[in-house]
C-alpha cells in the first residue's frame, strides 16, 4: 500500500512539476522585456512553485505534501535536463542552476505546508 501511495504522488506531481516550469516561463514571456532579468525569473519560480504546492495540498488534503515534494523534484529534473543539453547563456546558471532547482523543491513544500496553517487562520 505504501508503494501505491508513492507511485500515486509521482504520478500527480510530474504534471505539477511541468506546471512550474511552464508557469514560470509563462510569466516571464508577460513581464517587459526590460524587468526580464535572472533574479526576476528566479523570483518568478519561486512564486510558481510555492502556489504549485498550496494546489497540491488543497487538491489532496492527506498526501499533498508528498505531491508537493513530487512536483518539485520533477520540476527540478526538467531544470537539470535543460542545463545539460543546451548552451550556457550568461547570467541564466541563477535559474538553471543549482539555486533554481532548490528553489523548486523547497518552495513547492513550503506551499503544501503552510496552506493548512494559513487556512486555519482565515
């Protein structure tokens, strides 16, 4: 049953991963062109990533904070894979780097976590 468990939260939290990705690219293509920058877009997948895992947690209230964390290794992965098949373009390495990968673990998991405390609140 626990393999099941797992298995269900890869299996939703690849889609979540993608969602992040593409939510932060998304967002950037609206900004100007000239507030485009890596911190911007840094600051943009945080974002994407932290509203990511509040969905995860409201859609599943038990086991979002495993979709959560599943969302954020896989949007990690597709970070990783990106920087390794294309050309380094300088001043990106802040998003597709290492920062960027751990921004989307952790800020997915702080979304899952902090949505009950902040529902409890209202």
């Amino acid at each position: 049953m626990k393999l099941r468990g797992i298995f269900y939260n890869i299996l939703v939290g690849v889609p979540g991963g993608c969602l992040i990705f593409m939510g932060m690219l998304m967002f950037n293509a609206v900004l100007p062109i000239n507030a485009t920058g890596p911190w911007t877009m840094l600051v943009i997948l945080c974002l994407t990533s932290l509203v990511v895992g509040m969905l995860a947690r409201l859609m599943q209230p038990i086991h979002g904070l495993g979709t959560a964390i599943a969302s954020g290794v896989s949007a990690a992965l597709i970070i990783l894979y990106l920087r390794r098949v294309s050309t380094t373009v300088s001043g990106i390495d802040l998003v597709f780097g290492m920062a960027g990968m751990l921004v989307t673990v952790g800020f997915s998991t702080l979304g899952a976590w902090i949505f009950p405390r902040l529902r409890k609140r209202v």
